[in-house]
C-alpha cells in the first residue's frame, strides 16, 4: 500500500475522533470542557457519576485519599469542595466595583496628561447589599 493510500484512509478516523467528542459540566465549579466519551465515563466511574473538571479533581482526589478513600467519602468530598466552589464564586468583587474602579482609574489618566501638578483622586466603594 502506498503512503498516499494510507494517509487517505488515516485522515476519515480522524475526523471520525473529532466528532464523537462532547462537552461535560464539573459538577463543583461549572467549568465546561471538551472531552471524549470514553474519558467522560473513566471521570464519572471515579467520582460516583459526577463530572469533574481537573482542578476539581484533583482536590477531591487528594481530600479522598487523607479520609480512607470509601465511595461516601468521595460523594462527602465532592459535596464540601462544590460549597467551597460555590461560596468562592460569591466572593468575587462585583462587576459594578469593578466598573466604578476602571472608569476613576480612566479619569485619572485623561486628567493627568500632559500636566505637571499633582492630582488627588479619590475611590469610594461601596457594599453591595
């Protein structure tokens, strides 16, 4: 067989592996990632038919392995690293602070340029409710 014929035959089993691939969603963080079924299946045997992204894993994982490693273990450990997932995600400062910090930040760089006294800019913030 020719190296064109075998390379003709290869490229149909690649596409072919491109198209079976799917999106899973971490169970902890929310984390969307790529993946294959078969990988998808190995990460759900592992954690009690939960998806996990990495990062996530490798957390519960490591939690796992300090208790003893039964399979109430791995759901209790998922269950305590999704809170931790979910009580990060609120902490994150709020898009509004944040804008309000760009826009001081704006008008202090359009206000200094090209001159040579000092400016005082001052930022408030205020809790969100």
């Amino acid at each position: 067989m020719s190296a064109a014929a075998a390379g003709q035959e290869a490229a149909p089993a690649i596409v072919a592996a491109a198209e079976v691939e799917e999106w899973e969603v971490c169970a902890c963080c929310g984390l969307r990632e790529e993946c294959t079924p078969a990988y998808a299946a190995g990460v759900r045997a592992r954690y009690g038919g939960r998806w996990l992204c990495g990062l996530c894993g490798d957390a519960v994982s490591e939690e796992v392995a300090a208790g003893g490693g039964s399979v109430l273990e791995v759901v209790a450990a998922i269950a305590r690293h999704a809170a931790f997932c979910r009580a990060l995600d609120g902490s994150r400062t709020p898009p509004a602070a944040a804008e309000r910090l760009i826009a001081a930040v704006r008008r202090l760089l359009r206000n200094a340029g090209g001159k040579e006294e000092e400016k005082a800019v001052v930022v408030e913030f205020q809790e969100a409710s």
